[in-house]
C-alpha cells in the first residue's frame, strides 16, 4: 500500500469514527430527553443540578391518617413543609379557591399553585419546573386508593389521573397512573 492509499484509508477510518461519535452521542441525547420529559427530577440531574425546593404548606385535618402519610411522602421527597392541622378544612377549601368536585382531604399551597390532595411529589415537582400558566394548581380529586399517603410508601401510584385546573374549574390531565 503506497503512502496516498494509507491516506485516503486513514481519512475514512476518522470520517467513520467522527460519525460513529455523532450516532452515540445522539442516542445518549434521545435517551436523556425522553427521561427529561417523563421526570422532573431526571432533568435536573442531567444538568447536574440539584433542585431547591421551596417550602409547602399544608392544610389537613389533625386525625387524618393519610393527610400525615402524605405529608411524609413529601419530606421524603425532599420538600420542606410546613403543616397546619385545621378543623375548618371546608371553609380553608373554599377560601382558597378549591372548587368541590375537585376537593380532596388536605390542601396545600407551594410557589403560587395550589396542590389538592394526594399529588405525587414528583408530579409537584415537574409542576414547578415546567410553570404552566393558567392554572391554579393540581388535584387527586377524592381518595385515590393507590396513592401516596392510601398506600403504603415507596410503592408507584396507579389508577387515578391527577389534573390541573383552572379558577373556572376546567381541567386537563397532567399525569395518568
């Protein structure tokens, strides 16, 4: 092989692990982006940031089992709460804007929405990350039988959606299980 052939070979071996380079590196971005739109959490990761959490504060009744549980859910998660056992929960309901069909047993406020009932941590978590406009903030209307604070911790939630909603009531889901 004389020294333009070793060449031309050469050229083609770099062009080949150029786009061998290009194809891993577009696979490793597809793989990341689909967890960026699936996790919160994975997002932030990826960008090797830690997510600062702001502070919630939860209205719930003092002999709820399950309002503590969830409230649990949320430390663990890595939010700081702030928790206020109320006896009046309907007229702090109402107050805050929660319309009935969409009501739960504990209510919580964190950055400016409103978080109805047993709202995974990590649903509130993207919530802050993506900032939807128009909303009032999100629901588990009723008690979904398998979510966090009605099951036992750690385990996946599963069948309920939670919804954003509007001041008109109107809502949309944001997450399904």
């Amino acid at each position: 092989m004389n020294k333009q052939e070793k060449f031309k070979l050469s050229k083609r071996i770099q062009v080949l692990i150029f786009a061998l380079i290009v194809i891993v590196g577009m696979i490793g971005f597809s793989t990341w982006s689909k967890a960026a739109k699936n996790n919160a959490d994975a997002v932030l990761s990826a960008m090797g940031t830690e997510q600062v959490l702001p502070e919630i504060v939860v209205y719930k009744s003092a002999t709820c089992t399950c309002c503590h549980k969830w409230v649990t859910h949320l430390e663990n998660a890595g939010f700081s709460v702030q928790a206020h056992n109320r006896e009046d929960m309907n007229s702090v309901k109402s107050s805050l804007g929660v319309i009935p069909g969409l009501a739960s047993c504990h209510t919580a406020l964190i950055d400016g929405y409103l978080i109805e009932g047993h709202v995974p941590a990590s649903d509130i978590k993207r919530l802050l990350v993506k900032r939807p406009k128009n909303i009032v903030g999100l629901t588990a209307p009723g008690m979904p039988r398998f979510s966090p604070g009605m099951q036992a911790e750690g385990l996946p939630p599963k069948g309920y959606d939670v919804l954003t909603f509007d001041e008109n009531g109107n809502t949309q889901v944001f997450s399904q299980y």
